[in-house]
C-alpha cells in the first residue's frame, strides 16, 4: 500500500558527460511519468549541458532530486549516492544512455505489489541509434520467474549476468540501506554486491518481457574491457560466501585470463596488447608455455585476430550480432583501419 506522500519507486541514475544520451533517457520517462515515482540523478562532475538538461526536466519529473558533484564519485560510490538520497520504497537503478520500452514503469509498478526483495529487468541489445535489435531478450524466459528467498543460489546462477548491467536492477531500499554497499566500492558491479552478499529476505521476480532497449558497446567503462571482463567482474562473483563453486563456475569463470580462447577474444577487441600482459598477465603467471602463448597471443596482428574473430562469428554465431557488433566497433576491424588512413591524409 502507497504511503501517501512517500514515492513507491525511486528511479536512480548515475551520470557524468552525456547530456545528450541522458536528456533521450528523461524522454522515456516523461511518457510514463506518474503519482508514486521519484526521480534522483547523481552528476559525477559534469562540464557539459547536464545541468540545464535536467534543469528543463525538472517539473515534467517532479521530484526530482539533482546532486551535482564537483568531481567523478565513482560509478559504483554515486548509484548508492542516489539510493541514499531518494525515498521511495523501491530504486529502480537506470542507466543514463538507454531507452524504456513505453509501459516499462508501469510493469515494474505491478510487479512490487507483491513486495519482493528484488525485480530483475529484462533488457534487450540494440544499435547505436536504439531502433535495430542485436538479439533477443538478456534473460532467455518464456515467463516471468519467481525465486523464493530460499531459492538464493537458483537466482544467482539465472540471473547474476544480467544483474552486470545496472539497469536491470530493482531494489527494496531499506534492503540497500542495510548492507554495505562500500565493500564493493571500485568494483563497477557494486549493485551485484548487494544483492547477493547474503540471501535475500523476501522473494526476487525476473521478468521476461525485456523492458529496456541497451545500447551496445556504450559502456562507460570500455576502455577497461580488460581488467574488467577478466579480473573484476570474476573476482566479485567468485568472492560471495555461502554459494557453491559450481554455481560461481555456472556464471563466470574463476581466472578466465588463463584461457588463451578469452585473451585472443581481447586482442581482436583491441583490449590486450603488450602492455596488457605485461600488467595483467607476466606477474600473474610463472614461466612456462602458459606464459608464453598469453604473450604470443599479445603480440599477434591485431586486424589479423579481428578478420578472424569477424568470420568465426559471421560463419559460426550469425545470431551473436551484439559479439559480432563489439568486434566490428574494434580500432582493428577493416572499417575503422580505413577511416584512420583517410584521416590521417587529409
């Protein structure tokens, strides 16, 4: 039952130099916008048009908290900032370059009548522009599914990948406000932390029906695909107690920078190269042929390993068209090689 004067759900979103893609964002929401929603926006330093995007949002949102910071927070230091600052019951922690599907408020507003602990958003890959799907829905259900509070390793091992993107993530509050959110500070999943640092108390709900258009390869973070897909995302999955190996191995693997297949899939992105191993890889291993195929792997022609990576998908995975997206955006795809030249000579 709605409080009066108190928010069901509070959208959350974390932004910083993208006043563009966040003013398309406040877009979807206006078209939704309605009684028992709030909305708070965490700027991490902003020295673009943010403030007078939201400036013309403000009283076509309202409420609307904007917290403007002097400096980046953090990605995961200034989401619990909006959680912390907003008051509804439930935050719904939105990304600030995507788009919700028209009546994704409202389904989410249904879901929390039955007062879960968690909803899990389902989301669907598109184009730059948000109007060509990559693929299907992230979460492959043919129906909404309920995991009981006693189901906690059923969830993690369904759910878990989905949860990397942030904007699948409903969130009772006062469950938020009750862990401890700054053990996870740094690790850019920091909303995965929460969730699954101990069982829930309530039950979670993963919907099916995806109710958010991603934009591909628009991650704030992709300039450390690296350090991210190979140490800090496994190392966050593999460090929650009280759920079993297998179901840690069912989600991600322990140390996938050892598997030369994952570090050749880096060097057709362009996110490992000499330097990278040196970093990552050299302290991490002792000399032997392990070692050594990590570094031939680095120093491989990257167009090379991208063609490659480019045909093996085109032939192999014609339906991976968001893998297949990530590699023809590489600085090594064919495309890109040319634009460089023809830069280069005017």
């Amino acid at each position: 039952m709605l409080e009066p004067g108190r928010p069901r759900l509070s959208l959350c979103i974390a932004t910083v130099e993208r006043a563009a893609l966040l003013a398309e964002m406040l877009s979807t929401l206006e078209a939704q916008w309605g009684p028992g929603l709030e909305l708070v926006i965490v700027d991490g330093g902003s020295r673009d048009e943010t403030p007078e995007v939201v400036a013309r949002f403000r009283d076509r949102l309202a409420p609307l908290t904007y917290i403007k910071l002097a400096e980046r927070g953090g990605f995961d230091q200034d989401y619990h900032r909006a959680v912390a600052a907003a008051h509804g019951d439930y935050a719904w922690l939105l990304s600030d370059d995507d788009s919700l599907e028209p009546d994704a408020i409202a389904v989410v507003l249904a879901t929390l009548a039955s007062d879960p602990s968690l909803v899990v958003v389902n989301s669907t890959l598109y184009d730059a522009t948000l109007t060509h799907p990559l693929g299907p829905g992230q979460l492959r259900l043919s129906a909404d599914a309920l995991y009981p509070a006693t189901d906690y390793t059923r969830l993690f091992v369904d759910t878990a990948n989905q949860l990397s993107f942030v904007g699948a993530v409903v969130i009772d509050r006062a469950l938020w406000l009750r862990r401890t959110p700054e053990r996870y500070f740094g690790s850019l999943f920091g909303h995965v932390g929460v969730i699954f640092q101990s069982p829930l108390p309530a039950h979670a709900v993963a919907l099916a029906r995806p109710l958010i258009r991603v934009r591909a390869a628009n991650a704030s973070w992709s300039q450390r695909y690296f350090e991210v897909w190979m140490f800090l995302w496994p190392q966050l999955i593999w460090s929650f107690e009280g759920l079993p190996d297998t179901a840690k191995q069912a989600v991600f693997a322990r140390e996938p920078w050892r598997r030369p297949g994952a570090l050749a899939i880096c060097r057709a992105k362009a996110s490992y190269d000499q330097a990278t191993y040196a970093r990552w890889i050299a302290p991490r291993l002792p000399s032997g042929p392990n070692r050594w195929v990590a570094a031939f792997i680095a120093r491989l022609p990257g167009p090379l390993v991208n063609a490659l990576a480019v045909s093996y998908f085109r032939l192999f995975r014609p339906n991976a068209r968001a893998d297949l997206l990530d590699f023809t955006l590489s600085p090594y795809h064919w495309s890109r090689l040319g634009a460089g030249r023809a830069k280069r000579d005017r």
